[in-house]
C-alpha cells in the first residue's frame, strides 16, 4: 500500500487539550440560548460549541481542543478550514453568490459537473445534476430512474440510511429517531436483506449467494419488470459501517443490468476517497447507473450530486430537475478546490495509510477486551461493534459509555448502528499520524476501563 506523507500547514496546534471542566461556561451559556429557541427534535452528540478548526482539531469557544474523529460526519474529509476551500470561497463570494442556475448560469456549475464525469467509475458518457444535500440527491436518483424506466417499485436494504425527506425516510430503515411519528411514508419501497458478515444466521454464505438471497425475494414479492432501481450504499453508514461480504455488489449489480433496473450506489457518506478508492464501489469493480454524492464534496459547503448514465438522466423532461440553491456557485466552488486537494495530497492513499495505522489496533483491541464482535471498514471509514462478553447481543452502553469516556479526554468520536452498539471511525484525511495514534490511545483506554 501507498504510505502518502501528509505535510499540511495548520493555523492551529495539532494537539488536544482540555483546559477544565467541560461544557465549560460560554459552551453553557450557548445551551442555555439555544434551548429557548432551537427545538429538542435537533440533537448534539456533543455538548461543546465550536469556535474553530483545523486539520483534525475542533476548538471549542471556552478554548478546549479535541481531536475530530468524526468530520463532522464524514464531511470534512480535506479538514474544516482546507486553505485551497478557503481561497477559493473567498473569491467566489467577491464575484456573486447566488443567481441560480436554473435562471442564469455559471461555469462552476458546469466545472463541478466535468470533474464528477472524471472521477465518478464507468467510461460511457455521463450527465450530473446537483443538489444541496444527500437525502435531495437519493430523492433525484430515484426521480430519474423512475422516469427513465417508466416504473414504479424502489428496492432498499436492512439497515440502511438514505436520509430524512419523506421519500428518504421510507427508503431508510431504522425508526427512532428517524421515522418514529413521521409517517405516513412514500409507497412503493421494498426492503431486502442486507449482507451483513457479523450478523448472518449461515457464517458461511457467500456474498453471491447473500445478493441471490435478495434476488429470489425481489422476483417474488416484485417482479423485475416492475422494479425501476435498486438503491444499496457499498457500505452501510448508519446502519453500523456494514461492509457487504466480497460479490455480494456485483452480483445485485450484475442482476440489475441484466433486467432493466437502475443500480444506484448512495456514496453519501463513503465517497470521495473515503475508503481509499474515490468511491467505494471501486472496490470491487463496481459500475453503478447512478451514484449519488455529498458530504466530503465540497469541504463542508452544502452541496450534493447525481452523476450517472446520460441516457437516464436525459429521459427527464426540461424543468423536471432542479431547485433554488442547488449547485450553488459558492458550493461548487468549494468542491472544485476539495477535489484538487484530494488529488494534490492523494487523500486516497492517506485513507488506505489510515487504515494502516488503525485497523490493526483495533483488531488486537478487540482479541484484547471480548467486548468488541466486529473490527470492519475500508481507508478511513471503520468501526467497532460491542456486543455483552461471549456473545452477539448488541451493547449500546458499552458504546456510549466509550464514547462519553473518549470525549472526557478530548477525543470526538461518533456511535450507529441499527441497534446502536457500533462506534465509527471518520477522521479527517489530513489528520497527522501522531495525533491520530495520540486518539488511538484515548481509545485504547476508554475500551480498557470499560472492562475495569
């Protein structure tokens, strides 16, 4: 594996710190504010407010500093202050910041659009739209594949997560808290068994085989002439970080081709050299019809895509795609900047480096405490799953008892997973090996006293 060298030049130090007691009182006092005003139903994993950042340091307002394991959800993947995202938003906003392009139309918009055709797998000719959001560019894949198809039925799987937009939270498959109260849902969504290594009743399946396990309840609670897309992300964010066993993608996606039915690969959390591959479908060969895209895209601006065959998305009439902000000459901006620092410091190969330093300790961690069932992931997108001492019973507390211990030293790190027992693994990828391994050992030590 390539072991890319990360030299960055930080605004701030790259150590964490805690100064005193946490939530510290201007973190206290902005609760405060925010309870009178901001409603209950949006929650903070963390208590702390933020002041700055930079490469994988977060500063909160009473100046305590604490390592980012989280990007923000996978969104800060060029770090939160990126100086080429910096410039390039600075000289963006000089010149407009809004006309919309539906109205009257710019170049970045289009530039965006090229780069996704070069990066995005497949060498036939492609067309992207862009959007503001992940759960707008899942909504628009299926928009497209529908019209394209001139069918109606959308294939989901067990555990996924595909947003929070009425269609996105029928096609999503936990309740609390994404869908608990908000139904009624959008009809015509049908939930398929995942491939899920840890968790399969038959150790043994192969992936193959788990994708004809699919296959056979597709064909017949559906029919393949009814279905217009199969919507799968390569690996499972939300839903615990579930990498699929190897074949189970292309034999959904070899099926797919084979009847008419649109593959649509959410990369919203796993894309832009997340996993070490610009898309995570690279993995195995993966070509998908469409590919969905936000998050790490434009380094923390909102900015989302659909990028795919051009036959699909040119089936939709004049006017049927679209929005007010979407592609937002800022945004695009920002996300041409993002993608030459991906390429500048191959962010790819510092994924994979990652996975070096980390995954190994997090595999003898887990021989180590009995309190871990599974060490999964790819690059820099990996997880731990806790489970009660010689069992699989799923462990949520004993995932945000880590958690909460973590952060008292200084170290973000975020909990999923379908039954919540799973702690992910999102750092920057710019994030400097000793401050990771500094992290690593913060870890170490909340699993340890766990067990104490």
């Amino acid at each position: 594996m390539s072991t890319p060298v990360i030299t960055p030049s930080y605004r701030l130090e790259q150590r964490r710190r805690i100064t005193g007691i946490f939530p510290g009182p201007k973190s206290a006092a902005l609760a405060a504010r925010r309870a009178a005003v901001v409603p209950r139903g949006v929650a903070s994993s963390v208590p702390v407010y933020a002041a700055d950042a930079d490469g994988g340091i977060i500063m909160d307002v009473d100046g305590n500093a604490f390592t980012d394991l989280g990007s923000g959800i996978a969104v800060t993947s060029v770090g939160a202050s990126d100086p080429a995202v910096v410039a390039a938003v600075q000289e963006q906003v000089e010149h407009f910041t809004h006309t919309c392009f539906m109205v009257t139309p710019y170049e970045g918009y289009v530039a965006v659009a090229e780069r996704l055709a070069e990066v995005t797998p497949g060498d036939f000719e492609k067309r992207t739209v862009l959007f503001n959001s992940g759960a707008e560019a899942v909504e628009n894949a299926v928009k497209i594949a529908r019209s394209a198809t001139g069918r109606d039925a959308v294939v989901a799987f067990d555990h996924a997560y595909h947003g929070r937009t009425n269609l996105t939270m029928g096609l999503t498959a936990k309740a609390m808290p994404y869908k608990t109260g908000f139904g009624p849902f959008a009809s015509e969504i049908y939930r398929m068994p995942m491939s899920y290594p840890f968790r399969e009743e038959n150790p043994d399946i192969t992936g193959a085989e788990a994708a004809d396990r699919a296959i056979l309840a597709i064909e017949k609670q559906i029919g393949a002439d009814q279905l217009a897309a199969l919507l799968i992300e390569p690996i499972q964010g939300e839903g615990g970080f579930i990498v699929p066993a190897e074949g189970f993608l292309p034999r959904l996606a070899e099926w797919a081709r084979a009847n008419g039915v649109v593959f649509i690969a959410d990369e919203v959390q796993s894309g832009f050299c997340r996993t070490g591959e610009w898309f995570a479908v690279q993995h195995e060969g993966v070509v998908p019809d469409l590919i969905t895209m936000a998050k790490g895209i434009a380094g923390g601006m909102p900015l989302s895509a659909v990028t795919g065959r051009a036959e699909l998305l040119d089936a939709v009439h004049p006017g049927g795609l679209g929005g007010t902000y979407g592609g937002n000459p800022v945004a695009c901006a920002a996300a041409l900047a993002a993608m030459d620092t991906m390429v500048s410091q191959d962010l790819a190969g510092r994924a994979r480096r990652i996975e070096e330093l980390v995954l190994p300790r997090l595999q003898a961690l887990a021989v180590e405490s009995g309190v871990v069932g599974d060490v999964r992931g790819r690059g820099a997108m990996l997880a731990m799953e806790f489970v009660r001492p010689g069992t699989k019973a799923p462990d949520a507390e004993a995932a945000k008892a880590v958690a909460a211990a973590c952060l008292q030293e200084g170290v973000i790190v975020l909990t999923c997973g379908t039954y919540g027992n799973v702690i992910r693994l999102l750092p920057p990828l710019t994030i400097g090996d000793d401050l990771l391994l500094d992290a690593l050992d913060v870890l170490e030590a909340a699993v340890r006293g766990r067990l104490s």
